[in-house]
C-alpha cells in the first residue's frame, strides 16, 4: 500500500458517517478485537517498528527489540495496535507477537529464580550453621546440668545419710544419757547405802570397843578384888 492509496483511505475514512463508523467499529470488535489491553510478547526476530497506521507507508514511532512487553490494544487482520512500556502507541504486524514469553526472558526469570533460590539457600545454610552451633552450645550446657544434677543427687544421697546416721547417733546419744542416768541414780543409791553401812559398821566398831573396855574394866576390877582377897587371907 502506497502512501498515496493509505492517505485517500484515511480521507474516505473520516467521510464515513458517524453511525457507519459506529457500526464498524461494533463490528472490529466482534471480530476478535480485545475489548481490555493485553500483555503480549515481541518475538525474537530483528528489530520490529511501530507505526502511526497500517502500513509500511506510515511513519514510525518507535522500534521494539524482540522479547519487550507491550499492551494490545486493538486487532485488525494482519495488524495490531499496541502500546510499548513508553506510553508510544502505534500499529505492527501481528506476525512478530506472541502471547508466550520469549525464551530470553524465561532465562532471565529462571536466573533471577535461581538467584533467589542461592539466596535462599545461603540463608537456610547459614541458619543451619547457627542452629547447629546454637543446638552445640545447648548440648554442652545440657552436659553441665546433667554433671551439676549428679552431683547435688550424690550431695543429697549422703547428706540423707549423714541425716540418718546423726539421727541415729542422737538416738543412741539419748539411749545412752537414760542408761547413764540411771546408773547415776543406782550409784546414788549405792552410795546411800554405803554410807549406811559405814555408819553401821562404825557404831559397831564403837559398841565393839565399848564391849572391849568394858570387859577389860570388869577384869580388871575382877582382879583387884581377886587379889585383895588373897591378900586378907595371908594377912
């Protein structure tokens, strides 16, 4: 299509009515022409140009390089209107899009996920590094109050012995303070009867020897008489 013929389309265009252009633009649209903008996908290829119309006659205002998102706005044959991410509409042959990404940007989405994914990787490495030096740390401490526990357990076992043995020390202590009392009591008891006797036995000692002189005086005297008598008779 020459310049010429696309400039005399345009003039018989605008002499349409307005319910004619109404009606074709009613029927555009039944035809398949999207009625919201959609994301489409410049296929690799050369650089494709965006134009002001439907021809290679129009001007162009921009040039997509292969694998660019743009907005399809409208659908007519072989051509369709798009918007670019710089806000430039125009028109291209609907020949260099596709709805599916191009292989280029699915690599580049497979880098950056991987790059994610090494993120996340190094992270969940380095957290398993510190879980594991945490989860080191709380085995040694595990192992010092498992040693402290042991210990206070041996602490108590032999202090609950030495609690049995000093009970059992007071009980004898206290057996034996009873035995003692009452042989305090027996050896008081003793001596009481000691002292008694030593009493006795010092009255009889006293009778004894008053016995004793009493029958040396009564043998004496016995004998002073004896002898005075004798003495009268050779007197």
């Amino acid at each position: 299509m020459s310049r010429k013929t696309a400039f005399t389309s345009a003039l018989r265009l605008r002499a349409f009515p307005v319910a004619l252009r109404l009606l074709l633009a009613i029927s555009v649209a039944l035809t398949g022409t999207p009625l919201c903008a959609a994301t489409w996908y410049v296929k690799p290829s050369a650089e494709v140009p965006v134009r002001s119309g439907q021809g290679s006659d129009f001007k162009i205002l921009a040039v997509v390089p292969d694998g660019m998102t743009v907005e399809l706005l409208e659908e007519v044959d072989v051509w369709a209107r798009v918007r670019t991410p710089g806000g430039t509409e125009g028109w291209l042959l609907k020949r260099y899009l596709t709805s599916e990404p191009p292989p280029s940007l699915a690599v580049a989405e497979l880098r950056a996920k991987n790059t994610s994914l090494t993120e996340k990787s190094d992270e969940i490495s380095r957290k398993y590094d510190e879980l594991s030096a945490m989860h080191g740390q709380k085995e040694q401490e595990l192992g010092i109050c498992l040693a402290e526990r042991n210990e206070i357990s041996a602490s108590y076992e032999t202090l609950r012995r030495d609690t049995a043995d000093v009970i059992s020390l007071q009980n004898r202590l206290a057996e034996t303070s009873q035995a003692l009392e009452k042989t305090r009591e027996q050896l008081a008891t003793l001596e009481k009867k000691q002292d008694k006797h030593k009493r006795n036995d010092s009255l009889l000692w006293f009778l004894a020897g008053g016995g004793v002189m009493l029958s040396g005086w009564f043998l004496g005297a016995m004998t002073a008489r004896s002898r005075k008598k004798k003495s009268s008779l050779l007197s």
